[in-house]
C-alpha cells in the first residue's frame, strides 16, 4: 500500500441513487461500513463514501475521499490522479443509475 492520503469531493446526485444497487450492477466490490458509509474498491483505488443527505439506499449527496491510491500510480501527481479516479467513479455512478 502507498502513503495514506486524503483528497475528497462533493457530488450531489438528482434524483437520488441506490449506492448498494449500482455498485452490485457495476460489479464493484464495497463494504457497507453504515448505513451512511461505504468502502469502496474501485480501479484499484480505496475510497471512502459518507453519505452527507440520505443513506446509501437514497444518496442524494455524498462526500468520496480517495483513502489510497493503486500502487502503479505516479506519487508526483497524487492530487491530480486522486481527482481523476474520483470524477471517473461519480460518472460511473451517474450513467449506471437506474431507478431506486
């Protein structure tokens, strides 16, 4: 594992997404840690998912925090690679979303 970093994004989410349902569809593994919180393993990045309004059955808005990065990415640019995972996950989500 590389050096635990700590780089997050808001997203809003209308109308509102069944996290569990699209993350199943989408094959992604996950842990629902709570019913507002989910780790999530996406293209070899950890994320952390906080559902700041709803829950992850009807997440309306929700912080997403890259928790560590895959170990083939470059350490010079972890913001910019961070970043991008985390717009490449919400566009998953966002196109994967069918009704909840």
């Amino acid at each position: 594992m590389s050096e635990t970093i700590d780089i997050s994004r808001e997203y809003s989410f209308s109308p509102p997404i069944n996290i569990a349902s699209v993350l199943d569809r989408l094959e992604i593994q996950y842990l629902d840690v709570h019913k507002s919180r989910a780790l999530i393993i996406f293209d070899g990045v950890i994320l952390d998912l906080e559902c700041l309004d709803g829950e992850l059955t009807h997440l309306e808005r929700a912080e997403i925090t890259v928790c560590d990065l895959p170990l083939n990415s470059d350490a010079k640019n972890e913001t910019e690679t961070a970043l991008e995972l985390i717009g490449h996950f919400k566009n998953q989500l966002s196109m994967n979303n069918g009704s909840i």
